[in-house]
C-alpha cells in the first residue's frame, strides 16, 4: 500500500504540529506541554493512550483489525477481517510493531532566524526532535485510517528526555515494550539531520551504527598556595593539563586504530586568579567507543591513567566514570527490511538522486533508542533534512545554534513510519 500521497496531504498539519513544538521547546524528562499538544493531536484516533509516572512520555497502542494473505501481504479488503484471520497469530496474540520518536530540546540559544523560531530563552529544538514527533503522530494519523488493513498492533513511543537523560529505560522500565500485552516483535526509529546527506536521503546501517557514550568527571586534589611560590604548592592545573594530554597519548597507544576510541574533554575549570595556585582542577569528558570490548577496556585504563599521574606528582584524583548509553546495534535483517520500504516506497529512479545510502561507519553520537534495539530486534533510520539546494557539508551540523531542518520530509517520515508497521505486521502474521 502506498502512504505517500496520503502523507504529503498532511503536509500542512504536520508543518503545523512540528512549528508548535519547536516554539516551545522543553528539556529533559519533564515536558508537560510537549505532551500536551501530542495528547491533543491523537485524540480522537481510537488508540489506547496512557502517560508516564516518572516521565511525561506518551504511549499510544493501535489495535489492527486486519489479517494478511497467504504471502505475508495486508489484506486489501472492503471488510474488516477478524484478527483470527491469520492463522499465525491465533493464540499466541497478534503481531506488535514499536515506533519510537523523542521529544524533547536542547539548552542553546537558536539563532537561526525561523518566523516560527523558539520562544523559551536558551532552549531549541537543535535535534530535530520537533520534526520526530511529528512524523509519528502524522503516522498515527495514517495508520488510524487503515487499521481495517493492519495484521497486528502498533505501539506508538513518544518518548522525553533523550538528550543525556536515558529517558528511554524510564519508558521501558515502565512497561513501553510491552504496552499492546505481549513483547514487540519489530522496533522502528528514525533521526532526521541537518547536514551529512543530501536533502530527503535516508540512511541505514547494519550492525554498530551508532558508538557508545560514557561519561568522565575528575576532580585533581592540590594544595593552594600563591602563583611565584609553586614549589610552596601542590599544584592540581599542571597535572590536570597533564591527563588531558595523556587521556589522547592513551587513545593512540593502548587501543587499536582500527577500533577507534574518541575522549574529548568538553569542560576544564580551576582558580580564581592568575596569580593564586588553586586547590583543586577539575575537567570533564566523553567517551566514544565502537566495540563492547573497548568500552569494557576504557572503564579501568582511564582512571588508573589519571591516578597514576596524580600520585606521580604527589597529589590525588578523583575519577568518576559513568556508563552512559551502550552503542546502538541495529539488526540486519530488520535493517534489510527498513532498505527495502525505503525502496519500495520512493522508488530506484537512476535518473533522481538516491532517496537512500548505507553508511561506510557508524557515527559517533549515541542514541538511547540503543536501549529498545537491545531488547527488541529492529532498525534506526536516518533522514536528511537538509534544505534542499543546501550543501550539506557546510550546513550547521545538530545541536548548532543554526541548526535547520526542511519541513519538506514531515510526509516522507510519516509514510516510511506507517508503511514499516504495516508491512512488518504483515510479513510477522503471515510468516
């Protein structure tokens, strides 16, 4: 069944929907009137909606009335078959399919210049996360109408705080994997960009697509003295500007290139004064790994580094490393099965440009969505956002100030958002 042109008829709603939560961007697991507007927008769809306790997630459960034909095909009837028309799924419960959008900001200052730009001082939508939430509530939308053809169940996951808040295991410990009554079979993401690809191209990779993320805080234990007198000190600057330097010395010789490592240190602060010898230095930093190995490897190389040169000064340190979110591994059958929705719906035209592109290598940001691709087999799907007629190797990468994002592809990720549930469910109730 094609989505498209039902999707693109929406366009002006889901420009709509996505301009709303972009002016008023919110932060991290408490997103009240991001959740407000999406309760607003699915109802009257006829799904089973329930909100978090510790979060203001939203999760909306679509119940198929449909079956599938003997190829695995949703039905195309003018009635709506009984959900026992399938025999695959009589008694053990019908197929569910999980989509998954987060929701929340981020703390910058936009300053893009967009007539629908955000009116909450020091917060925008520099993710894309706005252009996510509409495009699955635009799939609600598509998926409402054709339940009459849907093998199974949908599990809509409006998910906050993704951004450094692990919002999605608030949502799976609270039962989102299991919201229809029965374990997800299939589970779908997608993350628009605003640069990388070339305008509405969508991106996929088997296997590691994404690095783990960790967390590092140190704390350098001097002694504070006056600035001509250091020998009179113990002084924590010099040694922690030692351990940044080493922290990249350790990347390039205790790990091996070709499974790459990236520590960067984002915040370095001591002292009040140019002449005063602080008591103590502190730094922080984040870690990117591409193996379960090198992340295992990195959790105790880095503090006996940093304590090794902190006793080798004659000073202290404290080393706080916290496990962040684990890398995301998408399935390759479901990754395969992701590439060809993609194809069947916007089509192989060698004379257009590619509407799709597997990546060389695995980025290096990390998403929580790591956390539904670890329990429930599926894939994680980039789409470009790019202005068209943009270059996208210059555009202003996420989480920039001048981070912009095309409307354009609101119906694109809507249609591939419902056109995956319901051949998903199809190909699971008739397998």
């Amino acid at each position: 069944m094609e989505f498209i042109d039902t999707a693109r008829s929406l366009q002006g709603q889901l420009t709509e929907w996505r301009h709303a939560l972009h002016q008023e961007p919110e932060i991290g697991l408490a997103l009240p009137r991001t959740q407000e507007k999406v309760l607003a927008a699915l109802d009257g769809l006829g799904l089973e909606v329930s909100t978090g306790t510790d979060t203001t997630s939203v999760t909306a459960v679509l119940r198929g009335t449909g079956g599938a034909t003997a190829n695995g095909a949703p039905h195309d009837g003018g009635e709506s078959p009984s959900s026992s028309a399938s025999p695959a799924v009589t008694g053990t419960g019908r197929p569910t399919v999980l989509l998954r959008a987060d929701m929340d900001a981020l703390p910058v200052q936009e300053r893009t210049g967009a007539p629908f730009t955000s009116r909450i001082d020091g917060a925008m939508h520099a993710c894309g996360h706005d252009l996510h939430t509409s495009m699955l509530l635009g799939a609600a939308t598509l998926l409402s109408d054709n339940r009459h053809r849907l093998a199974g169940d949908v599990v809509f996951m409006f998910q906050p705080g993704e951004e450094g808040y692990d919002g999605a295991s608030v949502m799976i410990r609270e039962g989102v994997l299991d919201a229809a009554g029965r374990r997800a079979d299939a589970a779908f993401g997608m993350h628009v960009f605003s640069s990388m690809a070339p305008h509405g191209q969508f991106v996929t990779r088997p296997g590691v697509m994404m690095s783990a993320s960790d967390g590092l805080f140190v704390k350098v234990l001097g002694a504070g003295g006056h600035g001509s007198a250091p020998h009179m000190a113990k002084d924590p600057v010099t040694v922690a500007a030692e351990m940044v330097v080493a922290l990249q010395t350790m990347v390039t010789r205790q790990f091996d290139m070709f499974d790459p490592c990236v520590v960067t240190v984002g915040r370095l602060a001591a002292g009040s004064k140019r002449n005063i010898i602080p008591e103590t230095a502190e730094f922080d930093a984040t870690i990117r790994t591409f193996s379960g190995a090198n992340r295992e490897r990195m959790q105790t190389a880095i503090p006996r580094l940093l304590k090794g040169i902190a006793n080798a000064h004659g000073l202290d340190a404290e080393v706080r490393y916290e496990a962040e979110y684990p890398l995301t591994v998408t399935d390759e059958r479901e990754t395969e099965f992701a590439e060809a929705a993609i194809a069947e719906l916007f089509g192989a035209d060698p004379s257009a440009p590619s509407r799709h592109a597997r990546l060389a290598q695995p980025l290096s940001g990390s998403e929580d969505f790591s956390r539904v691709l670890a329990e429930v087999p599926g894939s994680f799907i980039g789409l470009s956002a790019v202005p068209a007629g943009v270059d996208p190797a210059t555009s202003a990468f996420n989480h920039s100030p001048f981070a912009t994002f095309d409307d354009a592809v609101l119906a694109d990720g809507a249609a591939l958002y419902a056109h995956l549930a319901l051949t998903k469910a199809a190909s699971l109730a008739g397998a």
